[in-house]
C-alpha cells in the first residue's frame, strides 16, 4: 500500500449566493462580520468565500489540528480534505484511503435494523459490501446491542443510536483520519470502551487532521496546528506557539 499524503495548491471554495442580486445594506453587515468573505463574481452574482488561497502539504506521520473561530473555513477545509468538496479553483492531491468522521450518522436509515444499518453506513464510508461482512460481526458485538441489533434504529435511544454509529464509523483504520472534534458518547458504560477504541483508531492513521475548540485535546495529539481566519491560513507550525497564540495563556 503506498504511503499517505495531501497537498493543497491555491485552493479556493466559493459559494453562489442565490436570489441577492445587489450588495443590500443586510449584505455589507454580512461582508463586515465575516471578514469581506462575501464578495461579487465576474458576472455580478453574489458569492462567498469558504476559503482563499489554501496552500498546504501534509506527510504521513502528521497530526495536523485546524483552529479558527467560527466561520473561518475550518469545516469548508475538512470536506475539501475527505474529498466531499472539490475545489472552485487550485488542486487538491490527496493519496490515500480517507476516512471523514464530520458526520457519523451520515447513511443512517430510521426505518432499517441495526444490522441492515451497518451495510448503509459502510458503504457510504467507501467499504464494499464483502469487506463490512467480514467485519459486521465485530461491530454488533462492540455495540452491545443485544437483540435490538435487528430492530428498527427509530426503535433505539439516543444512547443507543449513537452506539451503533460510533460503533461503525471506528471499525476501518483508514490511513487518513479527518475528524471534527474527538468522538465519545455520552453512554458512561460505553464510554471506557469508545475512547480506546478511538485512540486505537487514531494511532493507526497515517494522518490526523483534527479540528477542535479544545487547546488541550489538541496540544496532546497535534505534531502541528493550522490557525485558519476569514477563510484563510493565518499561522500554520508549531503547536505550543499556535495555540499559545490563538487560545490565550
């Protein structure tokens, strides 16, 4: 298997703003709070700028976390990274099987068991059907759902949604990791078990990229911060001075 890597050259995202065809008093307030993302096309349209001018190389053995204040491109850069965006301009080169935990319940179906859930939601993490049975059996034991394993999901508690899909977006160990914050459950008798499962998922990944609001879950798993603000790279380098920085003492 080849080895992991990222690079990022002038990438940009830009998003159409539909139905503001002039620049109102409501758009200059906008323009203003969001650092001048909101800005006019060639053609007159309305746009905004997720991210400007984006250039980064990441190498395998990196753990890369991404701070900003909200709005400032960070979640624009994590789907770029797991490829569910596509840049508006630039090239994004990313070598390696990805792995997006943005979103775990993504592919859920209220109406499907368990079980069948399972299958949806690792298909939409990119395994194919014959992988997710060899590894189906794992899952549902690392739940600890029981029976209800094939009952409906609308059947489920909280607690017990969150199980499962936690349960099967840690079972790959994908050789790049892009995460928005640290996953955990609130279940107190699942959490021991999730949080190591978690770290265990973490130490396997050739590259972590990881954006939190926490300096000290940062600081404990970052060999490198990527300060973004209105959409661009403000500070990118050593954690301890980034963080330093943008947190506070």
């Amino acid at each position: 298997m080849n080895k992991s890597s990222i690079e990022l050259k002038n990438v940009e995202v830009v998003f159409p703003v539909y139905n503001a065809t002039n620049l109102s008093l409501k758009n200059r307030v906008l323009s203003a709070v969001t650092g001048g993302k909101i800005d006019r096309a060639h053609d007159g349209a309305v746009i905004v700028k997720g991210l400007q001018q984006i250039n980064v190389k990441i190498n395998p053995g990196e753990r890369v976390g991404l701070v900003g204040h909200n709005g400032a491109g960070k979640t624009t850069l994590l789907r770029i990274l797991s490829g569910i965006y596509q840049p508006t301009s630039g090239e994004a080169d990313i070598r390696g099987e990805c792995v997006s935990l943005i979103n775990i319940g993504l592919g859920i179906d209220t109406e499907a068991t368990g079980r069948e859930n399972i299958l949806l939601r690792g298909v939409m993490m990119g395994m194919s059907p014959a992988e997710i049975k060899k590894i189906s059996n794992d899952i549902v034991d690392f739940t600890g759902l029981g029976d209800f394993i094939d009952l409906p999901f609308r059947t489920y508690s909280t607690g017990m949604q969150l199980r499962l899909a936690f349960a099967v977006s840690t079972a790959v160990k994908p050789q790049i990791l892009v995460m928005d914050e640290w996953l955990s459950t609130g279940d107190e008798e699942f959490k021991e078990r999730a949080d190591k499962r978690m770290a265990d998922v973490v130490s396997a990944a050739e590259i972590l990229i990881l954006a939190s609001h926490s300096k000290e879950l940062l600081l404990a798993n970052c060999t490198r911060l990527i300060w973004l603000e209105h959409g661009k790279i403000h500070m990118d380098g050593n954690p301890e001075e980034i963080a330093t920085k943008y947190f506070g003492q």
